[in-house]
C-alpha cells in the first residue's frame, strides 16, 4: 500500500514525465530520420524499451496511490454518516445548530455531529434549530409531510400551466 504522495514526490513525478516526454520525442524523430544507423537503431530500440517499462511501473504505482485514496476517503466518509444516523440528534459544528432525526434537516451534508440526546447536544454548545426548538417529534413529522405535499401540489400547478 503506498501512502498519499507529498508535493515533492507530485514534483518528481511530473519532472520524470517531462524527461520521459522529451526522450519520446527525440526517439520519434530520430527513428524516422536516421534508420540507415545500425547503431542508432538499436540504441532507439532500447530506449523505447525503457520508456515503456517507466511508463507502466509510473502508471501502476499511480493507479494504486489513487486507488488508496479514494478508499480512505470513502471509510472515512462512512465513518462520519454513521455518527450521526445512529444517534437521535444531529448537529452542525459551524453554525453549532442541531436538529431532530424527523427534522427535514437532519441529514443536512454539513450536520456531521451526532448526539443521543438533547441535553448532549445542548452541553456541548449546541442550540436547537428553528423548526424543531417547541416542537414534539409528532408535530415535526406532520409538518414535513404538509410541506412535502404543498411542494408536491405546487409542482402539478406548474406542470398543468404549461
């Protein structure tokens, strides 16, 4: 498994690549100009060779390091879900808001946070959000039903105009 590249490995990479893209270069128009050479033929021959076998070892290890990554970057995004669906409250540390698990926004992008209860949520600094602030989970799940078929009725109107 290789780690992550820093920017001087990114550097170097793209330093070879350039190298590599002048070696091609000056083989391509070398091999159609002077073929006559015996010698030259050759050297190209092997030149060609190495520039393939750099080329799929730069390949591979490329494909691997992102294939790492994106690994990584995927565990840590399950990670991050499952801390806040398997509690009953979620917040978001930027606003430091949070909101019920039948609130329309608990599964907000940026709530990233997860509590188990109110009074957690509230001893960490968090304040309830609007919706949800006087409201029993009952009456949140009814209004997000009322707004969701007011959204639904006000998309037929629209369709039915045209």
């Amino acid at each position: 498994m290789h780690p992550q590249l820093t920017s001087f490995q990114h550097s170097l990479q793209i330093i070879i690549g350039q190298v590599l893209l002048i070696i091609l270069c000056r083989l391509v128009f070398f091999f159609f100009y002077k073929v006559e050479d015996k010698e030259f033929f050759m050297l190209s021959k092997i030149n060609i060779l190495f520039f393939l076998l750099v080329i799929s070892f730069l390949s591979i290890h490329t494909s691997s390091v992102a294939v790492e990554s994106e690994k990584s970057t995927y565990s840590d995004q399950l990670t991050s879900e499952n801390k806040v669906y398997n509690k009953q409250y979620s917040g978001n540390s930027s606003t430091k808001v949070y909101h019920n698990k039948e609130c329309r926004y608990f599964d907000c992008t940026a709530c990233t946070i997860g509590f188990d209860s109110k009074e957690e949520a509230e001893k960490a600094g968090y304040t309830p959000c609007r919706l949800c602030e006087n409201k029993k989970p009952s009456q949140l799940s009814q209004e997000t039903e009322k707004n969701h078929q007011e959204s639904l009725d006000n998309t037929k109107k629209e369709q039915n105009s045209q």
